[in-house]
C-alpha cells in the first residue's frame, strides 16, 4: 500500500507540474490557462497527448519539439520533477494529514511564483492574491480556534506586507527609484499567511542573503560595477521558503538557543 502511494503521491505532482507550466508561461502574459491547447513555442504545433506526459514525453524526445526539433526549455521537466519531488517530501515528512496537503499546496505557489518572476520579473496577482487568501484559510483549518486563528494569519499577513512597502517607500525616497517591489510585499504576506511570522522574517533574511550573493556573482562575473542589476528577488524569496516549509522552525529553535 505505500508503494502504491508513493506512485500515486509522484504521478499526481507531475501532473499537476505539467500544469504549473501552463501557468507559468501565460499567466504573466494574461493569457487563458485552458484556451489554446499546449503549443510549440516555436513554431507553434499543437503539442499531441503522446507529447505531453510529464517528464516521459522530454526524455522519449529528447527534449526536442516533434515537429520543428527546436529545444524544449529545460524548465518544463524540472518543473514538474521539482513538484513531484516536493510532493513527495510532504507526504514523507507529514503523512497523510491536512498539514502535508497545506504544504503540498503552498509549494505548488511557490514553484509556479518562483518560475514566473525569474523568467518575467513579475508576481501575478492571481497566485498571489487567492494564495494569501488560502494561507489564511489554511492557519485556521490547522488550529482548535480556527476564527482567531484565521484572523491572527491575516494580520500578520498586512503587518509584513506594510513594513516590506514602508521599507520600499524608504529606499525609493534615498534612491528615487524601485527597491522591493509591490509583489514582493504581497509574496512576503502570502508567506507570512502559510508559515508565520517568524519564518516570514527567516525567509526575507535567507532571500536577501541570496539575493545579495547572486548579485555579487554577477558583479564579479562582468568585472564592473553596476548598481542597476535585474535579479528576480521573489525568486530568492519562494526557493527560501521552501527550504524553511521543511527546516525553518529547527533553524529557528537552533539560532534561539544561543540566548537561552
């Protein structure tokens, strides 16, 4: 029997990677995530049902379209081996429990938003508005008080999103131009909904810290300074909360117990 769930847990997050992909590539475009069908980006073909299963379809093609063999993004498998995987993990380390759905949910959000900023630089406000509204939805499923719960969440939810915006307000008044945008505000307060405020603050610290080290990277790479440097920090921020959904709470407890 878990065998069997394991393959069922596994089949389901490729599947719903395969969708994940859909939505990364329209939904920053405004575009329908039902209308067309699937196409080549290239030149266009309809993608058939033998072309389309997760993960098998790639690798039988050998990541090449079937009609132009023009490349196939490397990100449509690693998007859907990336939600499997994570599936999986939530099973494994919560078991069949509204917890391990929750987290199932809140990593679909996270790949799908990592995924858009780093390709478009945006934070769609339909994953992010709905996932705050089901960060919140969630936090009082999973406590006895599920009304003071719920209410607690959303607080904390406007309380981080008020203080990435004063903070933005701040850099744009000594900088006159965009540090931390709007959607980071909303994407910290969809994080801050699911996982609290204290892996909220973990997560926005790992993000900078990231952040900071990719820009480096880059500084370094082109031999120049230059102040102006694109990098996709909602990216940083949904890979951050990822690592603190499973080893956020530990990592806090350790850092504390320096002060006890």
């Amino acid at each position: 029997m878990e065998a069997l769930a394991v393959i069922f847990v596994i089949a389901l997050g490729l599947a719903f990677g395969s969708f994940l992909n859909v939505c990364i590539t329209r939904l920053p475009r405004h575009e329908s995530v039902v209308k067309p069908r699937s196409r080549c980006p290239h030149c266009h073909a309809p993608i058939a049902a033998r072309d389309n299963i997760p993960l098998l379809s790639f690798l039988l093609l050998h990541g090449r379209c079937r009609a132009c063999r023009q490349p196939i993004a490397w990100r449509y498998p690693a998007v859907e081996f990336a939600t499997a995987t994570l599936w999986l993990l939530c099973w494994l380390r919560f078991g069949s429990s509204l917890h391990a759905l929750g987290m199932a949910a809140f990593a679909f959000i996270m790949l799908g938003l990592a995924g858009m900023d780093a390709e478009t630089l945006r934070l769609p406000n339909v994953f992010t508005l709905p996932g705050i509204l089901l960060g919140v939805i969630y936090s009082g499923a999973m406590c006895q008080h599920w009304l003071k719960c719920a209410l607690l969440s959303a607080s904390w939810a406007i309380t981080v999103a008020g203080v990435l915006l004063a903070i933005s307000a701040f850099y744009w008044l000594l900088r006159r131009r965009e540090g931390i945008g709007i959607g980071d505000a909303k994407l910290m307060a969809l994080i801050a909904a699911w996982l609290g405020p204290s892996q909220a603050v973990l997560v926005f610290v790992l993000g900078v810290l990231a952040t900071a080290a990719c820009a480096v990277a880059v500084l370094v790479r082109r031999r120049r300074f230059d102040g102006n440097i694109p990098l996709p920090f909602g990216a940083f921020l949904c890979a951050a909360s990822l690592f603190a959904m499973f080893y956020g709470q530990p990592l806090i407890d350790w850092y504390l117990s320096f002060y006890r």
